[in-house]
C-alpha cells in the first residue's frame, strides 16, 4: 500500500513537471477577466426577512459566501450567479468553476449538508470524486461545521439555474480525479484554525479570514512547481495566470510596509485608496468580497496583514541610462495624461505610480500586463463606475513596453529590475495580442 501512494505521488510529480513544461509553450488562449458585475453582488446583499426559513443560518452563510468569495469564480461572464461555467487557467489547463445552485441536476441541489461539508473540508465531490484545488479547499477546510451549514443553507435559497460548465481542458491523465490523491498528500494538510492567545481578538479574527475561508494565499503566496504553496513564503507575492497577486508583507518596497492599516482597510472597501488601485484579480476579489464585509472585519484582515514579517528584499541593479531615456519619452507620451508628468496621478482615481509597490514588484509580468492589455479598478457599493486603464498592445512595440516598463520601475522613488523586450514578446504572445487590433479598450486611437 505505501509503496504503491508512493508509485502515485512520483507519477503525479512527473506528469506535473512535464505539463508545467507544455503549458509554457502552449498558452491557455481565454478571454481576460470577466467583467465584474455589481448587479451580480444583489443576491450577495439582498435582505434576509425575519420571516424566511431558517433566518438566522441563511443570513450567516450569505455574508459567509462573501468572505469566500464565492462568485469571482462561480459567475461566469454573461451567466447566472453561482451557476459556475467560469474557466480558471491554472499552469496544468483550464478547470471550469461548478455550478452550485440548487438545481438537482445540474447543480448541487441533491447534496445533503454532509456531502457539502466534505467538499470544503476533504475536497471530495458527492459521488466520492476528488475535487481539482483549483477550488480553494486547501482553505476553506478551516471552515467550521457550523459555518459550512450556514453556506449550505444560503446556498439553497438562491435561484436554482440549469446549466452544465463546460467540459475541463486538462491534459490525461490529470483529467483522471484520482491523480489530485497525489497531489493531496503531498500538499494538503488539515490544520484547524486556532486562536493564538498572544494576539488581539481582532488579530485572531483577521487571521482566521486571510487563511481561512478569504483564501487570500491563493493568489498572493508563491507555489511551488506543482502548485503546491511554500509554506515558507506566504504571501510574498505570487505570478499566475500572467498576472501578479503583490507581496502583501511589510516590505516597504514590494509590500504593505509603507501603508497604514486604514489604507489597507479602505483598499478593500472601495478598490482604491491613495496608493493603488485594485485591478487585474484584485478587481473581483473587492467587488464579490471585500466591499461587501464589515467595516470590523476588514480592519481585522488589515490589522493581520500589517503584522507580517517582511519578505527578503531581492535588491535591483541600476538600469541602462538608455532605457531610461526612452522610457521617459514614452511615458510623457502616452501615460502622463492620466498618471501626470511626476507619476503622482490623480489618487482614487489614476492611481500614483511614484513609491507603488505594484510597479516594483521582483517579477515585471503584472505592470507589462497592464500596459499590454489595460485594466480595469473593481467596481464597489459607492464607487459603483469602473475606471479603465487603455490597451497599449497596438500602440506600443516589445521595446517600448519593456523601456516604458523599466522607466517607471526606477522613477519617482521607485526601484525593480529592468524589463526586457523578450519578456514583452513572450507576454505578448501569451496574451494572445500578437496581432494588434483596436478594441473599445485600446486606448486614444491617434
Ligand atoms: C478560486 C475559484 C473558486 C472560488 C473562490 C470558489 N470556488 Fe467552488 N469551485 C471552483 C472550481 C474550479 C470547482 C470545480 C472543481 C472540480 O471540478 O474539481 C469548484 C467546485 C465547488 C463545489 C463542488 C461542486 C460539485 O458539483 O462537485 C462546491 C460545493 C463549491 N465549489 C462551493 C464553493 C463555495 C461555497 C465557495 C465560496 C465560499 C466557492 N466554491 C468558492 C472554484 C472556486
Ligand atoms: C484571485 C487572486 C487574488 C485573491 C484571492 C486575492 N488577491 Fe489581493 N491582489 C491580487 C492581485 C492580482 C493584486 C494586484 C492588483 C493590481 O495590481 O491592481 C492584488 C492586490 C492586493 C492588495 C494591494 C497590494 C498593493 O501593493 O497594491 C491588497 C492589500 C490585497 N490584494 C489584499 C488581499 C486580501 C486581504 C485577500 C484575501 C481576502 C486577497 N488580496 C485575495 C489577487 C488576489
Ligand atoms: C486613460 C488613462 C490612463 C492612461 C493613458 C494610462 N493609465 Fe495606467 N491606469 C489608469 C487607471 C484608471 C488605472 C487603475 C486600473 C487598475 O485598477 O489597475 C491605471 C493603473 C496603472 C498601473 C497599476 C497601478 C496600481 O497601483 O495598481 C500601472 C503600473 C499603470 N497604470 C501604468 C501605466 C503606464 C506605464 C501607462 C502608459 C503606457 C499608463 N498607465 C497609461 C489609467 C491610465
């Protein structure tokens, strides 16, 4: 028997390290982001009448379905509300989000509490199949049995739809369930939260959200190459899916080390504040989660993170004066009509790029992909407009991306390694934006 999980679990490593090999050179080609939709979050903040069955419970896993951000996945764009259908590109292919509506079908309607409760906590579907982690059960088995029946009850009452996702796009054999058995034992471990008596009850209460159901290591902890998180680095910063979930430690240069826990607080409430704006990922995770908390349990998450020893600071060398120079002339060119002629922006709106630790993230991947193919800050009750940044991809070359890249990674107070133009080209290409072609977001059409 051992020798046999060991069998599994060096079949799994080699499949891994393989397909990790193929998805580099064969890019997942899906849309970018969906469209966050504020009408979406209704069913999120509806109110719960006294009279409804099971009040209590219901209004419980309504606001808990908040904290884990249950519809950036299970909403796919142009769907219905938790009827799943959205594609996640992970390194290993696209894996399509469930649809949990209580369609007895198609959904999760002929699920008793028992069968939810193993979802989240043992990753094992109805039928005893194992779950893909692409579905954040690593997290979300801190979720207490209570709190489980609490989602499970809300979940009931929200509108049945029938539909089916589509099929997953894995490779064999990882679209054989039974290899996530492997990759279970090698990286998922139950460990129940705990208070730490040492710490503030709003401490507790912020730790119990970031590592638990709020699954905020999802994104912002680096894996390693089989997707498992090291442990070592938790939420230092992370690349998936070619964009970059920033270092949320204390670095002062790559993390929160600069900001003030009320700023992280009203990041979270409102997808902006006077350093950054929320874009790529982070877009969704404020408007189906965070705008929707409590004003108590955003400051906790805030309070958390501001208490995380920060991450070694990997340094940057000087960049070449003639990147430099061309980037300046770029940037007067094209960015300054919104971030300003000093990179100080318009803050809450065109955010400041001067002392932004997005731009001076290790791994350049995130700000290319912005200057490449736009973003768009997470629309949020009382900022209800999204604010657009433009395309660049048909305007600008590999070279001036890189040297616009590298200009402001070393203006304004900033410092990050210099991006080169391969690094452009292969995003580029990734992006499936090889071809430039105008789209309603490509920017002032000069
Ligand atoms: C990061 C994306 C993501 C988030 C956030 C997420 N899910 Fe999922 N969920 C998935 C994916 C992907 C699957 C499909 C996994 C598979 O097919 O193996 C899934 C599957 C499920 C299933 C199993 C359904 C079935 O038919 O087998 C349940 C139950 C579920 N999710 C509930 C939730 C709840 C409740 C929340 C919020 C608390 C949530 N999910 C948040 C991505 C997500
Ligand atoms: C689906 C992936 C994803 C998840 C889950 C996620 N984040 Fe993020 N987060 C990002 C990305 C991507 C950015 C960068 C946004 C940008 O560049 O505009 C970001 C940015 C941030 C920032 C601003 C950092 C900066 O330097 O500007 C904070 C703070 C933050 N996230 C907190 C959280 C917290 C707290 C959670 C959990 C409740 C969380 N995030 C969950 C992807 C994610
Ligand atoms: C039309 C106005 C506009 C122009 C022109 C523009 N931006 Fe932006 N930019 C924005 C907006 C709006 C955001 C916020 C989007 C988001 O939430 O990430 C943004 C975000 C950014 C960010 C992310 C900052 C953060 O804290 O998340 C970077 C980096 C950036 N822009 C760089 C540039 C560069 C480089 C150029 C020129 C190539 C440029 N921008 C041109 C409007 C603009």
């Amino acid at each position: 028997m051992r020798r046999s999980i060991i069998l599994l679990v060096v079949v799994v490593v080699v499949i891994g390290l393989v397909w990790q090999g193929w998805a580099i050179l064969h890019p997942a080609s899906l849309p970018a982001q969906p469209v966050a939709s504020v009408a979406a979050t209704a069913l999120l903040t509806a109110p719960i009448p006294d009279s409804a069955p099971n009040a209590d419970a219901v209004r419980r896993g309504q606001y808990l379905a908040r904290v884990g951000d249950c519809l950036s996945c299970h909403l796919a764009p142009g769907g219905q509300p938790f009827a799943g259908g959205y594609g996640l590109n992970t390194p290993f292919g696209v894996i399509y989000a469930s649809n949990i509506t209580p369609d007895r079908e198609t959904g999760i309607g002929a699920w008793t509490a028992d069968d939810f409760y193993r979802a989240l906590h043992d990753g094992v579907g109805a039928g005893g199949e194992h779950l893909y982690p692409a579905f954040p059960y690593p997290w979300f088995e801190r979720v207490s049995r209570a709190d489980s029946d609490a989602l499970y009850a809300y979940l009931r009452t929200v509108p049945a739809v029938h539909a089916n996702p589509p099929a997953n796009a894995l490779p064999f054999p990882l679209n054989i369930r039974a290899a996530v058995m492997g990759w279970n034992l090698l990286f998922f471990k139950h460990t129940a939260f705990t208070p730490d008596p040492g710490q503030s009850a709003e401490w507790n209460r912020g730790a119990e959200i970031v590592t638990g159901l709020g699954h905020c290591s999802g994104c912002h902890s680096p894996t390693n190459q089989l997707g498992g998180v090291i442990a070592s680095r938790d939420l230092q910063g992370a690349t998936l899916d070619n964009y970059v979930a920033p270092d949320l430690t204390a670095n002062p240069r790559t993390g929160l080390g600069a900001w003030s826990v009320d700023e992280v607080a009203e990041y979270l409430k409102s997808g902006r504040n006077d350093r950054a704006n929320a874009g790529a990922a982070m877009a969704d995770v404020i408007t189906y989660s965070t705008s929707l908390l409590t004003d108590a349990d955003r400051h906790a998450v805030a309070v958390y993170l501001k208490s995380l020893p920060a991450s070694p600071d990997a340094g940057a060398e000087a960049p070449d004066a003639g990147a430099m120079q061309r980037g300046a002339a770029i940037y007067l060119d094209v960015c300054s009509a919104c971030h300003l002629e000093n990179g100080v922006g318009q803050p809450t709106i065109f955010p400041p790029l001067g002392r932004n630790s997005v731009v001076q993230q290790d791994d350049a991947t995130g700000i290319l992909r912005m200057i490449l193919a736009g973003d768009r800050t997470g629309p949020a009750p009382g900022r209800p407009s999204p604010l657009t940044m433009p395309s660049f991809a048909w305007k600008l070359s590999d070279a001036e991306a890189a040297d616009v890249a590298t200009y402001i990674r070393n203006s304004w107070g900033n410092r990050g390694s210099a991006v080169s133009t391969d690094a452009a080209k292969s995003l580029r290409h990734r992006l499936g934006l090889d071809r430039p072609h105008l789209t309603a977001n490509s920017g002032d059409h000069e």
